[in-house]
C-alpha cells in the first residue's frame, strides 16, 4: 500500500497505537519491533480488540483484510507522519539540546498556546517514534506546532528533520550528555547542528542564547536568526538572585518589566527567554506571555520545589548529565538555606570520559559545606570520596529516613535510570 493510500485510511481513523494495552476501538494499531518485543506478534489481538486495520511487516499467521502489509512498519510510520507534515503551513518550531529542552518546550508550548491553537510532544515523547506519533497528533485547526527532538548520536536529528521538516529551531545548548554516543563534546555540537544544517539549507529561522559562542557559530549561514541572551540581543533579561524561585527582570526587546516563574534554578533562565523571544516574534501579547509564564507548574520530576517533612526539596532527578548536575548542585550550593543536602544519582552514558565526569563532580562536591551527602549507583562506586554512598535509591530512602532532617534543602538528582525520585517515598 502506498503512503497516499494509507493517509486515507489515517483520515478516517486518526488515532494510532503501538501498544495493545492502550488500544481503544477504530485505532490504527502499527506492530513495531524492538530489541524485546515484535508488535507483529499481537497483530490478530489488537483487530479482535477492535483496531480498523493493523500495519504490519512480517508475515501474518492468519487471514483478515484489515491487515495492511509493508516492507518496514517503523519506516512507514515515519513517512506518514511526513505525509501528514507537508499537509500544514503553519510553523513547525523544533527544539533539541543537551539540557532543558523539555523545560523548554513546555514554555514554548505555554506562551504559544495563549494566542494560537498549538500542538506539541507530549511528556518527552522525543524519539524516532514519539516525534512521528506527535506530528500524527497534530489535527487541522493547528496553528502552530513545537516538536520535542531528543538524540544519543549523529545523523539522528538530520533523520528526524526529514520528516518534521522544522520552520524554525532551537538548540538550547550542547553540553556533555550522551558522550558516548556522540563521540565527545565536539560530536554533540555536530549532531545537535543538524536541526541548524536543515533550517540553513531550508531558510528557516533560528533561535540563538547569543551568551554561548558556540551557538553564534553553529548558527551562522542561517539566513533569518533571532537572538535572547543576558546581553547583546534582541531579548534580553536577567535572573534576579533574590529569589528563592527563578525571577528574570527584562530588560530588553519586551515591555514585561519581571517574571516571576515556579522553576527552581537561575540555570532555568535561558529557557524562559526564548520562550519571550519566540512569543515576540510571532506577536503574542505582552500580558499573555508574562502569564503564560508565571503559571507554568513543572512536573515529572523537573527543577519541582517541593514542602516535605518540614524541608524543601529541589526535585530534578529526570535526567542528568556533568552540565546539569553542576548547574543544579551549584545552584543549592548558592541558596540561602542553612541545612542543604545532596541526593545525587550516577551519571549515564557518560563512555570513557564517566569515571573522570564523576571524579569531577565530587571534586565541585568538595568545595561547598553540606549537612549530608548521599551518592547512588553509577561510576560514584568507582571513584574515590568519603560520601555515603548506596547501590540503590531505595537505600538512600531508608538512609534519609533515619536522618530525620527538618528545616533543611534538599537536591534529588540523578540520570532516568537512577530513578532518584524513589528517595522521597
């Protein structure tokens, strides 16, 4: 079947699945394969569940005309989703980077959504099928839609461009995540670049932190650039220290004098700048962006501030990497509490830079005074420190408990796999 054959069916039943647990009658059910599982094995289980047709890419077992057949299901999955791209002409905003770029898209989404009709990733559904699923998702009174793109190594991005074929993009920043898929820090700048190497090739407009060298030369050739920074751009603003939440006083390209915001972490501050700088330059109005903003309440583990016990617990343990751990213990290390304690999870996919990345984080550990540190799994088992330290986070809950602190701040950090936000039950 080709791709225009299927896009009708697709019209006709919108909703796709890829897990029959969450199938639901009329949906278009696409038997994906992965390392653990083959969907093509519950092909005959999701049409008797009620799906309208079930794309699949081996052969089938049983006969039944609702069973649609094709070389490569992921493959097609993608195409359609790019088949469904080319029917928009609204902007299409893709955003990647090492850290903040669910933070910031989120925001994006909020100030966007206050005047367009907007569609984006859900959760952090910013892989080779979230992204697919999400342009899927995108019905035809958008107006405007931001896509989420998450990357482990090069050309992953440029694949993801093919068929999201972005208008405008943001890199947040290329910092030392996933090195070892990347190949080191100058492979993280070229595979991030890739969503910048589309929109030169495409006249699209780039977002740039102009405050990040690096960003200015990656971007160059780019035929439209808009800049946000601290200074030396279009919109600029700066973070104001005495607050406890993330405040950013405007200074430039806006008439909104402060924002005040329930992100923890002045390290927070680029991604609400250009979710100003994206907001002017589509014309939102002032009032809506400074509210937009100021509501956003993060959630699934993200830079939450969260009243526990007694303590205050900065809650950031989604994903961690050498720049966001230092970014997040630096920023407790400067707070103004007197208690301040340190949950910290190991870092992954790190290569052979991890033992050095966590010997240098308990050397940034080293230089600030904490009433407790607790170290979880990872390479801070192979590497030398006198911290507490525990194979799981379960341990360090139990450790926690016994502590019995009050009045005190706590960091819960760690990499996806650490799961750190155990500690807190």
């Amino acid at each position: 079947m080709q791709i225009p054959d299927l896009y009708d069916i697709f019209l006709q039943f919108p909703s796709i699945v890829t897990d029959t647990r969450k199938l639901k009658k009329g949906d278009l059910y696409f038997a994906l394969k992965g390392p653990n599982f083959n969907g093509n094995e519950f092909a005959k289980q999701a049409l008797d569940a009620g799906a309208a047709y079930a794309v699949i890419d081996e052969q089938a077992t049983f006969s039944d005309e609702r069973l649609i057949s094709t070389t490569d299901v992921l493959h097609t999955l993608q195409d359609l989703a790019g088949y469904h791209r080319q029917q928009f002409e609204i902007p299409f905003i893709a955003i990647t980077g090492s850290n903040g770029k669910t933070t910031t898209k989120e925001l994006v989404h909020a100030v966007l959504s206050s005047t367009f009709s907007t569609y984006t990733t859900k959760g952090n559904l910013n892989n080779h099928i979230g992204i697919p699923l999400t342009i899927l998702s995108v019905q035809m009174d958008a107006e405007m839609a931001v896509i989420e793109m998450g990357a482990n190594h090069q050309k992953e991005i440029e694949g993801y461009c093919r068929y999201t074929m972005p208008t405008h993009g943001i890199i947040t920043n290329c910092g030392k995540a996933h090195l070892e898929g990347f190949g080191g820090e100058e492979g993280v700048k070229k595979g991030k670049g890739e969503l910048f190497d589309y929109l030169r090739t495409n006249n699209g407009t780039a977002f740039i932190m102009n405050d990040y060298d690096y960003l200015q030369e990656m971007s160059r050739g780019i035929a439209n650039i808009k800049t946000y920074g601290t200074h030396d751009a279009v919109v600029t603003g700066v973070a104001d220290n005495e607050t406890e939440m993330l405040a950013v006083n405007m200074i430039k390209g806006t008439g909104i004098q402060q924002i005040k915001t329930n992100l923890v972490g002045a390290y927070n501050l680029p991604n609400l700048l250009v979710a100003v700088a994206v907001g002017k330059y589509f014309n939102v109005p002032d009032e809506k962006i400074k509210t937009a903003l100021e509501n956003y309440l993060p959630s699934n583990s993200r830079s939450q501030l969260i009243t526990k016990d007694g303590n205050k617990i900065i809650l950031d343990a989604y994903n961690a990497n050498p720049t966001s751990m230092r970014a997040a213990i630096e920023n407790i290390a400067k707070a103004g509490a007197k208690n301040k304690i340190l949950l910290l999870g190991g870092m992954m996919e790190m290569g052979v830079e991890s033992i050095a990345e966590h010997k240098a984080i308990i050397r940034l550990i080293d230089q600030y005074q904490w009433t407790g540190v607790a170290l979880v799994g990872g390479d801070f088992r192979n590497v030398p420190h006198d911290y507490n330290y525990f194979e799981t986070a379960a341990a360090a809950a139990y450790w926690l408990k016994l502590q019995a602190f009050t009045n005190s701040m706590l960091l819960v950090k760690g990499s996806r796999s650490m799961q750190m936000e155990k500690v807190l039950e």
